[in-house]
C-alpha cells in the first residue's frame, strides 16, 4: 500500500501488525492462498518501543529459517489517516506522490510527515469521482525499513488494516457487514459485495461493548452501535444505490456474544453471524479477533 517493494526470496511470509501500543509477530510458510500457519505472538508495549518489542519477538523464532524472507507490516487504524478527496487530474502513478502535498490541510500529519497512497472502490456515488487517501508519518516508518533492512528481511509492502481486513472475507453473492473491533479499541464496519469492499467506517466515539451484561443488552445498552451500523447500512444502499445488506458478521469479542448477535439482529432488522477463522488459522488463532488485519496481510504476500 505504501510502496517498498523488494524481490521475494523466502518460502516463509512474516507480518508485523502493529499499533501504538501493540506488536504481533505471525509467520505462514505454503502456498499464498492456502498458508500455514505457524506463529502467531504479540506484545503490548509503551509506545515509541515498537521497533525494540519487534526486534525481541523476532529473536524468539531465530531457529526458524527466516533470512530473506519477504515481511509486511500492517498498520493498524491509529497508525494511519484515510480521506475520502476527489481524484487528482494525474496519471494514476502520480496521485499518490501528489496527495503529500494536498493532505496536510485534512490529516494531523504536517507536510514533510506525511508518506502517502491511495485506494480507491469499485463504484461510488453517481457524478462523484473520489480517492480513498491513506497518510502515515514517515519518520515513524523509516525505522521499520531499517529493522527489516538489518535482519535481512525483504519488505514487501505496508499496508493498512481496513484493505488487510477485506482478504478475509468469504466470497458472497450478496453485501454483507462486518464488525470488527480492532486491537487500538475502535470499532470497523466494512461492506463486502462480490465486487470486492464497497464501503469502510471507522466508528468513532461508540462505546466499548464489551463488558455489557446479558441483562444490559437486553433492555437496549447495543442502540447506539446500532444507529451507527444503520447509518452504515443506509449510505451503501440508499447513496451507493446497492442492493440491501443480506447479513452481519460479528469479529468482535464478548462473553454474551449470542445475547449481542440477537440484540443486533432484532434492532437492525437483518440476520447476524458470528465470524468464523479460516481453516489454516484455526489452531493459532486469538479468539478476541485482535490477529485478523495481520493474517489478511499475510495474505497479501504473494509466494
């Protein structure tokens, strides 16, 4: 996503995930599309020591053969800054060197911060032609580049959680929402259709569900992450002129999870299903969903 590519040389793939406060470690050796998975550690840390928490994770698995393996690093949602900003009139090689120098007006980065790119979805709005604008601090990047650069890992990209998040979505034949609470806390609702992500929403300012009880959610403690879900619902199927949302998928965790998937379910008026891991990352799997963005990446990592 944020450029970086070396040649591939490892039949091991590695993924950093990270946020401010947190590092994992998952490492997949096979087949792109069908890996295994054999590593999967984390770490929470203080701030400003990611860089070093990486360097001890890393030193756990030295016995592995990891020499030159290709390695991506997946910020999560408090790392980065996305903007939807109309498309500039620019070669599609040229935007992103571009929106460094349109984006300090719209994100907290200043000018010689910012290291930007951009995604873009299949449709939009009629009449609208807009870029998803991701901006990330450079100076908080240019020590992972030479982390891997010193461990003879071969950095392929860096990415961000709300594209790493997608890959592991089931191919569908309708749109269907998925919940997901990140590892920084916040919530992520993404729409998925057979044509890829259609839509993604950091959900700021919804309280932390987790600790509801069974008796909370019932008498109504879910409204008001489901006037946000809604709102959701209602900009992919009424401004984006989609077909209405079959399901909800649920990645979040909760000791009452059945209570939360039925309150939803009765509120929003639309089936909800609880995620399910994919096979090759059942057995390692963090069952709080905090790994996903990582193990979508992994997938990103072509062999």
């Amino acid at each position: 996503m944020l450029g970086f590519s070396k040649q591939k040389q490892n039949g091991h793939r590695i993924c950093f995930q990270i946020t401010q406060t947190s590092v994992r470690l998952l490492i997949a050796k096979g087949l792109a599309e069908s890996p295994e998975l054999i590593v999967n550690d984390h770490e929470q840390v203080k701030r400003g020591s990611l860089v070093k928490e990486a360097g001890a994770l890393l030193s756990k698995y030295s016995r592995m053969s990891l020499k030159h393996a290709q390695v991506i690093l997946v910020l999560g949602t408090d790392l980065y800054e996305s903007v939807q900003v109309d498309r500039p009139m620019l070669d599609s090689d040229e935007i992103a060197e571009s929106l460094k120098y349109s984006l300090s007006d719209l994100v907290s980065l200043s000018g010689n911060e910012i290291i930007a790119d951009y995604y873009e979805f299949p449709e939009q709005p009629s009449g609208q032609d807009k870029v998803v604008a991701v901006a990330a601090n450079r100076h908080e990047l240019k020590p992972w580049v030479d982390f891997f650069s010193e461990h003879d890992l071969q950095l392929t990209d860096i990415g961000i959680a709300e594209l790493a998040l997608p890959r592991l979505a089931e191919i569908q034949n309708h749109a269907e929402l998925t919940l997901y609470q990140n590892p920084s806390g916040n919530y992520i609702a993404q729409i998925n259709t057979p044509k890829g992500l259609m839509f993604t929403r950091l959900l700021r300012g919804v309280t932390d569900i987790s600790s509801y009880t069974a008796e909370e959610i019932q008498t109504g403690a879910l409204e008001p992450l489901a006037t946000e879900l809604q709102r959701s619902v209602d900009y992919f199927e009424s401004h984006l002129r989609q077909a209405p949302i079959s399901r909800i998928i649920l990645a979040v965790e909760h000791r009452q999870l059945s209570a939360v998937q039925s309150s939803l379910s009765e509120l929003l008026a639309v089936e909800c299903s609880v995620y399910s891991y994919p096979q090759w990352a059942t057995e390692l799997r963090e069952d709080d969903y905090s790994d996903l963005a990582g193990l979508g990446a992994l997938l990103e990592v072509s062999s």
